[in-house]
C-alpha cells in the first residue's frame, strides 16, 4: 500500500500544470499522466479499478478544469468594431465636465473606435453667473427619462449612457472604455438606411423578426463643432471645444419589426448631422442607429 501511495503521488504531479522552457511566466502547459506499466502493476497488486483510478482521474479533473480554456474564442476583428451609440449628457456650467468633453471629442476623431457620440447640454447646472449656451430642452427631457428608466440621479453630471442601457460617470474614462466594451461584448446595434436631402431625411428601416417590446424611432440633429469661450461660472476663463451637439431631439414613429420606409421634414430641425436610433419603448436599450452627415462645420460662439 506505501508503493501504491508513492506511485499514486507521482502521476498526480505529471498530471498538474507546468511552466515549459522559454514560455513566459504564468504560462503553463498541461501533460497527460503516463499510465504504469503492466507488469508494474501485477506486481503491486492494482486492480483494473486501481488502474482507472490512478491512471485517469488526474485527467478527468484537468479536463473539467481547462474547460472554459476549449470554449472561449478570441472575439474577431469585425466583432471588436462593432457599432457602441453613445450619448454624453454634460454642462458649461460644472467643473467636472471639460475632461468629459474631451473625451467625447477623442471617441469622435478616432474612427475606429465605430463610435457614435452624441452630446447633449443640460440647463440645471446654469448657476455661477452662466447660462449653459448649448442646452436645450429636449436634452433636459431625455436626461429625465433615463434617471427613471436607469434609477440614476437627475442632477448627475458628467454622465454617459451607452448604447441606451449602461451608465457612468464621463469623468472616469477607464469606466467609459470598460462599458463600450462590455457593449460591444453582449449587443448588437442594427444598421438603419439614411438618404439626406436639401430638407428632408429619407429613413430605411429593415425587416426585423417581432421585438419583444416596441421600439421608438428617435431623430437626433446635431452640430458638428461648437468652441465656448466660457466667462463666469466653475468654468470661467476656460475655451472648451464640443461636438455632436444636440440640437433637436424628435420622436419619429414607433415600430414593431416590418420594414418601413419614411421621410423626414427638416425645415424645423436643422443641422450638420442626422442621426436615427431605434430604441426599446421607455428609452430602454438601442436597437439600431446610423448617421449621415452634410458637411464639415465649425462653429465658433464668443461670450462676451
């Protein structure tokens, strides 16, 4: 029985993980238990049981352990680039939001981030002496109802809100990257057809299988650039650059999954960009989104 125990104890060692020459540290490769030779075994005593249990129970708990190693893929280019929709909720008038801007302006500029950005002013931060020159009501609104569909606080800013489900401060950039891959990981955002016109939106909505809850065709009008020299306030003295400001928020339609075609009037929703989000009734998760944009424009408002 002592053999037995020592040659029980030695192929459980073969069996366990070892680092090999020249692979870097953490790194290990798994050997398979050697099985003992039979005449070693007769003279021992093993049974055929013994032999089994031995000889394969080190192999049967390292498959069970390497599992997920056989089941995780790396995810592939196309699916690491997939479409995120992101809107920065934020204020002239508070001093945590420049660095937030900032970042806005970086997802935009690097176009292989698939990035949409979209930056909406607030008016509850207008204290200090300044009156937020880019906010507007419809921000105000939309802002509303995502406190109420996400529980998060109204008067919360910077904030972000990705893909209509995740939210975080737009302060914290880690946390920003973190959610637009965790998005990118777990949705999937349609693509929606978009032919602009002198004053008219031509929307494309494809055929879909039936939602599980109706979805909102929102429009979005933006500018491209705004450059605030800012004088009074937390900010005062301070030129911040701002893009893809939201100018107009409107509801187009709801829809249900058919495909649908419709073209938009925007005599009185003008702007450098369009973009078109189908999102879950009650502002909940984003379906779909695309973005057509006339031309490059910057805008430049001096305060006096």
């Amino acid at each position: 029985m002592v053999f037995i125990t020592k040659l029980s104890s030695l192929m459980s060692s073969r069996a366990k993980p070892r680092q090999r020459r020249g692979e870097a540290e953490g790194s290990c490769h798994y050997d398979m238990p050697k099985i003992p030779p039979l005449a070693l075994t007769r003279s021992v005593g093993m049974t055929t049981k013994d032999i089994f249990r031995w000889t394969f129970r080190p192999l049967f708990l390292a498959c069970i352990l390497l599992h997920p190693v056989f089941t995780t893929f790396p995810a592939t280019a196309q699916q690491t680039n997939l479409p995120v929709v992101l809107e920065l909720f934020t204020s002239q008038g508070c001093a945590d939001t420049p660095a937030a801007d900032g970042l806005a302006t970086n997802l935009v500029s690097d176009k292989d981030k698939n990035v949409t950005v979209l930056t909406c002013h607030l008016s509850l931060m207008d204290i200090g002496g300044w009156k937020d020159t880019l906010a507007n009501k419809d921000c105000d609104s939309r802002r509303r109802r995502y406190a109420k569909a996400l529980k998060i606080p109204t008067a919360q800013v910077p904030q972000f809100v990705i893909n209509g489900a995740y939210d975080t401060i737009g302060q914290n950039n880690k946390d920003v990257y973190d959610l637009i891959d965790k998005a990118r990981s777990t949705d999937y955002i349609g693509s929606i057809g978009l032919k602009l016109g002198a004053d008219t939106l031509d929307i494309a909505l494809p055929e879909k299988e039936k939602f599980e809850k109706t979805a909102e065709i929102w429009l979005f009008a933006f500018d491209r650039e705004h450059v605030v020299d800012i004088n009074a306030g937390q900010n005062a003295g301070s030129c911040i650059k701002y893009v893809n400001v939201v100018k107009h928020i409107v509801k187009v339609m709801y829809w249900k999954g058919p495909a649908t075609n419709y073209t938009m009037d925007l005599k009185l929703v003008p702007g450098d960009g369009y973009t078109v989000i189908a999102q879950e009734i009650g502002q909940g998760k984003i379906l779909a989104a695309s973005t057509v944009i006339r031309e490059e424009k910057v805008l430049i408002n001096s305060n006096p």
